[in-house]
C-alpha cells in the first residue's frame, strides 16, 4: 500500500474518533448537566468540567493530526506510514477509553451534585482520573510520532 | 487561626428563649444540631418537641401577615426593615402578642382605603371625567373582583392597541416616508378605528369606574376611626420581623433535646468570645444553667472562622471553596494558590498577545466591578467581573512564558524564544514548544515536581499543626522519592533505557528510589499498623508516578495552544513574523476562537491540576466554616 495512504487513514482516526467520542461525552453529560441546570444553576459553574473535560479529547485528536499533517511530508518509507497509523491508532483508543469513563462518571458525578453538592470534590476524582487516560495515550501517540 | 471551644450546656426550660435571644443578639456561637449525633444523647433525652409547635405557629402567623401585605399592595422586602424590640419572653407568650396585635389592626378598612387610591390612579390615567359620566352601572360582584376585572381588560386593551400596528412609531414613520397614497389611506382609517375603539372603552369603562368610586366612597363614609395607612403598615412589617425573628430562634432551637425539666445542648464558640457567651447564658438564665466549657477533641470536626477574602483575591477563593474550606487547624493555601494558578495557565497558554489582551480585559473587569457593577448582568458577565484581577494575573504570566517560548498570536517569528537557564537536561526557555516537544516536556515534569513538592512541604507544615509527629517525616520522603525519580529519568534516560537503571546505576536507584519508599513503610507502619504501611506505600509509589505524569498535560495543551494559532497564521499567511494586511481578519477571528475554546479548556486543566494533584497532597477540603447563630 501506499505510505501516504497509510499516513492519512492514521490522520482520519486521529482526528475522527477522538470527536466522536467527545461529542458523545458531551451529549451524555450536557444533557443530564442541562437538567440539574434547571432545578440548581448555582452549580453548572462547577458541573461544567465534565463538558469541558469531554470537549478537551476532541483537541487532542485535533493536536496528534496536526502533526501528523505537518509530517506528511516526511513519510516516504512504510515503517514512517506504520508509525503515523499506530499513532492515531493510539489516541483513538485512549480518547474512547476516556470518553467512556468521563461520561458515566461525569453524569453520575452531575446527578450526586445535586443530590448532595457536599460529595462534588471526591466524586470529581472519578471524572479526572478517566481524563488521565486520554493524556497518556497522547503522550505515547506523540512520542511515536516523534521517531518518524 | 483562632481555636475554637465546645460549650456543653443544659439550662431549665423555662429560661431556655432568653438565653438563645442572649446568644443571637451577640452573635458569637454556632448551635451544633444534636439530631445529627443521636449517639450523644440517645437513651438519656428526648427531641426538644416545644419549638415544632412554635415553628407551626410561626408560619400561620406568617401566612396571615403576607395575606394582609398583598392585599394591601405592599412589598415587604421594598422597605428598610424596622427596629423590633429586644425581650426576654419565651416563643409563646411573643407569638399570643402578634396575635393579639394583628386581630386589632384595621387591615379591612385600609383595604377600601386602598382600593379607592387605585381606582383614582386609574380614573387619571385613562383620563376620564367623572362628571361628564352620566349613566349608572350596577356593580355585578365584590367591589375588589370588579376593580381587579377592570384591570385585566386594561391590559388587554393595551394589547389591541399594539396589534394594531399603529403603536409602533417607526413603521408608521417608514410608511408615511415611503409615501403611498393607499397607505395613506390605510392608515387614516386604521387611526378613526382606533379613536373610535378607545372613546368608546373610554366611556365604557368610565361608567364602571365611576359606579365603583361611588361605591367605594360610600363604604368609606361608614368608617368612623382616623385611619394612618403608614402607621398601620409599619405596625404590620414590624410584626412581621418579630414572627420570623422568632421562627428562627424556633428552627435554631429544633436543634435541641431535653430532659422532664431542662433543655440540653452544644455549641461551638471561638475562644475570644468563650467568657462572654459564658456570662451570657448564666445571665440570661438567672444561674438555672449547667455549662460544661472544653477544646474539641481531636476527631471532632471543629468549624473554621472564614475571612473574607481581599478582593485582588476573590476569584481564587471562589475557586479554593468551590472544592471545599481548609479543615480546621490546616494552612489556608490561598495564597500560593495564587501564584501557582497563573504560573500554569501561563505555560499552557504562553502567548505574548493574547497575555496583553488578557491584562487590558483584566484591568476593564476589575474597574467595573470596583465601581460597583458587579450586580447587572447575567451570570458570565458575573463571573468576568469577579475574575477581573485573576485575568490580569493569568495575562501576565502568559506574557512572561509567550517570551520565554517565543509566542505572539502563535509561532509568528515575531519574538524568538529566550534562555533563562539550564538544570540539567531540564532547560528553561530558549526552544520553540513546536520544534522540541521533548523539551517541552521534560520542563512540564519539572515543573510538576516542583509543584508537587509544594504542596508536600505545606502537608509537612499541616502534619507539624496538628503534632503528628509521627507521620511527619512521610511528605519529606514523598519529596525524595519525587526527585529522586526525576534524577534518576534525567541522569539515566526514560523507559527505553530503563535496563540501565537496574544495572549500572542499581546503587543509585536503591538509594533514591527504594529507600524513600522503605522509610515511608516503616512510618507507617509504626504509626498505624503494617498492613496500612504497606498499603499507603504501594499507594505512594503510584500516585508519586500518576501525578508527575498528569504535569505532561502542561506540554501537550501548551502545543494544542501553539498549533491552534499555527492553523490561523498559515491561513493568513504569516511568514517569518510579517503579517500581511489580509490576515488581520483572520488572526483576530483565530485569536477570538482559541482565547475562549482553548482559555476554558486550559482553565478547566489548570484547576484540575489543583484540585486532584495538588490539593489532594495536603487540602482536606472537608472544613465547615463558622456560621454564628445571630439574630438582627
């Protein structure tokens, strides 16, 4: 196969699955956050994190194609195509992973808020610590690129 | 931070409303809610039942005074609230007084009062002359129900007006310039409609008004006393005060429990005020009291007093409680709060330009809200004022890494990178986030360390207050083992050469790595038991890892930041830091979109960074701030 074309299916994944599973964190998380919005608005101002949190994988995508882009010109041989398809490959992965575990811990984390916003700062740690996968994945996904 | 003292106090029923009116009016203790710890008191004492009751007859009396305010047409909350008396009486005998008080004001007849002053308000403004009226009208209901019919087709008839579309001054004005002979005509007949539909509501409503007056007058004549409507208001916004004044001393008092004969219960008092809350209940109780005054034990959860914030600080305190008040007895880390909060938004978000632009809408948000305009708007424009000096703070630091990394609106070329200093392989400035990301990186762990260590020196500060001696030595170790690791990745290479740290560099990592882990377990161990040791050190060992790691996120949003204004500057065609005209639009649209999609993000990753690595080292978070029962 063509090395470019290698290159760019791992540019597509890099970039279309991490939104893929932004949006579908934000849809889960916006919606339930949208419902405690109108019973306490005092609380979306802290809520809001799991958005942005979901919203944040979309950027990563956006950031390992972005180099991906800039390095297209350099992928001649098939080991750099393999390298560049891995790497979207890994932060597919990593954005789902996190996706997933920012959406259930997110709405959850929405609904015990306002059950009881006392409970916020230790149920959050849920929240963040699925975040924390995406950053691996993009570390990894990055230094991959890096011995292209 | 003032320490604060628990008072234990059992008082005869009879004096028990003299002395929390004694405690509110100083405003000195928080009542603890004995409901909340049946295990104190179960068995012993029984729920102080009598302030339920009062509680009930509190809202009754409630319910009537607001019943009277609105058929009087007046806003409590409009008027300054009125001076009530300072007594000494139990809830009942308070209660039977509003009581009393209320069944004796003539709140029927200035109801007619003021149903005669808004049928005169309404007589003036539709402009009707109540002599020119000549037909009677029988008045078919209650002359309120009439008044409040005649009210509600008032408003309809406004709408009519409206729909005719002849309010609506500028497209009548655009018609009549447009000059059309039909429109002319349209609107002339539109406008002799409309004369016609407002003369003939005019009389309609006329009539009923002036049958209504008559009426009212009428009804009027037969009350014989000088009515004083002021008085008579400021009478009832009195008792008003006075009933909920005593709700709240009855919901406060709810928190009770008592014997046959006395009431029992716990409050928390700062130090300074001990002596005078003391005096107070034996005061107040002529001597009927029994207090027990002691210091907290060590796991009670003491309440903290809360300062107030100076305002150049606001924003970080807001966002310190939003995870909740420093335990009783910890530091406050408002402060270096402070400084490392735009420390890392400024690496993520280094930026020479759009950092300006934060500092100029800094300095706007900040001279708004000192001008007190904090209160207009909706809740975003709220939270920019508030932020005002956070923004001033967050640009600045932005401005400080933008030069350090060489950033104005993104990788232009107009500023290159400068070199601070090197520490080893860890180099501070000089290289383009873009070009070396690997550098980049190495500085984001380095700055986590230290971060970290921060944090780990103010648990050591925290583990001294309490005298846990004990465990004290555990954040110094937790240190070690922290740059330790760093040394050993720095000196010995990453996972790719991991080999070597097990071989020739054993020695090294024995002593940087194993034995800190090995004096934590033995701590532990010696403090709360083996298997706790062994846990908490597995657990060090991991969380050490995870938080350093989690720093690499400084990188990683810092290229986002960097890439995102790259995108725009290719777009318009930016080179070597020359920036033709026809970019302008296009670097002010990037500039807009990256400073509010990228500045949450970054925010949001900033306070993360606070809240989970580095609050979790030594913030509890878990302190319940001070709030003395007080009574106006």
């Amino acid at each position: 196969m063509d090395p470019i074309l290698i290159s760019l299916i791992g540019l597509a994944l890099a970039i279309g699955v991490p939104i893929l599973s932004a949006a579908i964190t934000i849809i889960i998380c916006g919606t339930a956050l949208a419902g405690v919005g109108t019973e306490k608005p005092e609380l979306l101002s802290r809520l809001i994190i799991t958005v942005v949190l979901g919203e944040a994988l979309a950027i990563y995508g956006l950031l390992i194609a972005f180099m991906l882009l800039g390095k297209l010109p350099d992928i001649t041989t098939m080991d750099a195509a393999n390298m560049a398809l891995i790497s979207g490959i890994i932060i597919s992965v990593a954005t789902v992973s996190a996706g997933a575990g920012i959406s259930y811990s997110g709405s959850s984390l929405i609904a015990a808020t306002a059950e009881n916003p006392e409970t916020f700062s230790s149920n959050v740690i849920g929240v963040v610590l699925s975040e924390a996968l995406a950053i691996y994945g993009l570390l990894i996904a990055f230094m991959v690129i890096g011995q292209i | 931070m003032e320490e604060m003292r628990k008072l234990k106090v059992m008082v005869y029923e009879d004096y028990i409303d003299a002395v929390i009116q004694s405690l509110g009016h100083a405003g000195i203790v928080q009542l603890i809610d004995m409901r909340e710890i049946p295990e104190d008191w179960e068995g012993v004492l029984v729920p102080y039942t009598a302030s339920t009751e009062a509680i009930a007859k509190c809202s009754d009396l409630l319910s009537k005074i607001e019943t009277a305010f609105e058929s009087l047409h007046i806003q409590p909350n409009d008027f300054p609230s009125p001076e009530i008396p300072i007594t000494n009486e139990p809830i009942e005998k308070v209660l039977a007084g509003v009581e009393q008080k209320l069944a004796e004001l003539p709140i029927e007849e200035i109801k007619i009062y003021a149903l005669a002053s808004r049928i005169d308000h309404i007589i003036d403004d539709l402009g009707i002359k109540p002599e020119e009226v000549e037909k009677e009208y029988a008045l078919t209901q209650s002359e309120e129900k009439e008044l409040e019919h005649i009210e509600f087709e008032l408003i309809e008839l406004d709408k009519t007006i409206e729909s005719s579309g002849l309010a609506n001054h500028q497209i009548l004005v655009e018609r009549i310039e447009s000059k059309h002979l039909d429109d002319y005509d349209e609107i002339g007949i539109k406008f002799a409609e409309l004369a016609k539909f407002v003369i003939k509501s005019q009389r309609y409503f006329g009539k009923r008004l002036v049958s209504l007056k008559k009426t009212v007058e009428e009804i009027e004549g037969t009350i014989e006393t000088e009515i004083n409507f002021e008085e008579v208001r400021d009478n009832l916004l009195t008792l008003w005060k006075i009933v909920e004044e005593e709700k709240r001393i009855a919901e406060e008092e709810d928190k009770f429990v008592r014997s046959a004969k006395t009431v029992f219960f716990e409050a928390w008092v700062p130090e300074s005020r001990d002596k005078e809350a003391v005096e107070r209940i034996m005061k107040a109780s002529d001597g009927n009291a029994i207090i027990a005054d002691k210091p907290p034990t060590p796991d009670e959860k003491v309440p903290i007093i809360t300062h107030e914030c100076p305002s150049y600080l606001q924003a970080f305190g807001k966002l310190e409680c939003a995870y909740g008040y420093p335990s009783s007895g910890d530091i406050d880390p408002i402060r270096v709060f402070a400084i490392t909060f735009p420390i890392l938004f400024g690496i993520m978000f280094a930026d020479v330009a759009q950092g300006a632009i934060f500092v100029i809408a800094g300095i706007i948000f900040t001279l708004l809200r000192r001008n007190g305009k904090t209160t207009k708007g909706g809740d975003i424009i709220r939270y920019l004022l508030i932020s005002g000096e956070m923004l001033i703070y967050i640009g600045i630091s932005a401005i400080f890494f933008g030069f350090i990394f060489g950033e104005f609106f993104g990788p232009s070329g107009v500023i290159h990178p400068i070199f601070l200093f090197r520490i080893g392989p860890f180099q501070i400035g000089g290289f383009e986030p873009t070009q070396e990301p690997m550098m980049m990186l190495k500085f984001a762990i380095l700055v986590g360390a230290i971060h970290i260590s921060l944090g780990l020196i103010l648990k050591f500060i925290n583990e001294l207050r309490h005298k846990h001696y004990k465990l004290s030595p555990i954040p110094i170790c937790c240190i070690w083992l922290l740059f330790g690791g760093l040394f050993m990745w720095a000196y010995w290479g990453g996972i790719s050469n991991i080999s070597k740290w097990f071989a020739e560099g054993s020695l090294m990592f024995v002593g940087l790595v194993v034995l800190p882990l090995l004096v934590i377990l033995v701590v532990t161990g010696l403090a709360e038991g083996f298997m706790e040791g062994i846990g908490f050190t597995v657990e060090v060992f991991a969380e050490t890892l995870s938080h350093s790691m989690s720093y690499s996120r400084l990188m990683a949003l810092g290229l986002v930041h960097s890439a995102m204004n790259y995108l725009f500057l290719v777009l318009g065609g930016v080179e070597h830091g020359v920036f033709p005209l026809q970019s302008i639009p296009l670097i002010a649209i990037g500039t807009i979109l990256v400073m509010i999609i990228e500045g949450l993000v970054v925010f949001v990753h900033t306070l993360r960074l606070h809240w989970v690595e580095w609050f979790s080292k030594f913030h509890s978070g878990e302190g319940i701030p001070f709030k003395p029962f007080k009574s106006t």
